[in-house]
C-alpha cells in the first residue's frame, strides 16, 4: 500500500509528461497540413502583378491566417491544450523572382509541473516554397479542340 502511495504522483506526473509529448507530436503535424494549405492557397489565389500586391496583402492574407488558427486550435480548448501561445499564429510571405516563400511559426507557453519541472516554450517554423508559375490551367491535347 505505501509503493501504491508513493508511486502515484511519479505516475501522474509521466503521464501529463507524455500527454503533452503527445500534444507536441499533434501540433507539429497540424503545422504541416495548416502550411501546406497556407501555401497552396497563396499559390493558387495571389496575383503575380505586383499592382494587386496589396489587395493580396489586405484581403487573402489575413483570411489565410484566420483560417490556419482556426485549424490550429488558437483560442480554443484544444489550443489551451497544446499551450499555444499568443493569439494567432505568424504568417509571413515572401515574394521572389521564382518562389514565394511561406513560413507559419508558432509558439508554444512553457510547461511547468509546480516544482519538479519548467521547461522554456516551443518555437517552431515551417517553411514551404511555392512556385510562382504554377498555376493551374485547362489541360488540352495539341490540335483537339
């Protein structure tokens, strides 16, 4: 009876220890489906013109990264669970003569278990690279009209 009453705060704390690897794992996985969206969306729906560059950064910019948080959790009770830190995600674009480059970067609070343990917060970034000159077009076979 008493290993039962010592081992069962080492047992909680493991547990929560691998609820929150696993938390991690999630959330790293839920980075990589949100970017790719991020950038495929980008790709497909911003102007090549840098005149309507700033339509592009006004309007389907913001829209992206509401959708991304959205997906990610932020200000949710699954967000409260991965211990997202901030209100959105950073979602930053960068415009090249070949690519467009896409980073979402999140961060994460530290985790503290009261006295045994506090670790500094998660900071992770993905980046995708989008080409410019892939637009989807009507696929038609040479001399069929």
């Amino acid at each position: 009876m008493t290993e039962t009453v010592l081992l069962l705060p080492m047992f909680v704390f493991f547990l929560y220890a691998f609820a929150k690897i696993f938390a991690a794992l999630v959330l790293i996985q839920k980075m990589e489906i949100a970017s790719y969206y991020a950038a495929r969306r980008w790709q497909l729906e911003s102007h090549r013109n840098y005149a309507y560059a700033p339509d592009d950064e006004g309007t389907l910019k913001p829209h992206i990264k509401r959708t991304v948080a959205n997906y990610l959790g932020y200000g949710t009770p699954i967000g409260r669970f991965l211990d997202l830190d901030g209100a959105e995600p950073e979602l930053t674009i960068e415009r090249t003569q070949v690519w467009q480059v896409v980073y979402l970067r999140v961060k994460t609070k530290p985790v503290m278990v009261s006295w045994m343990y506090k670790s500094k917060g998660f900071d992770f970034e993905i980046t995708k690279y989008v080409p410019n000159r892939d637009r989807p077009i009507a696929f038609e076979l040479p001399g069929m009209h």
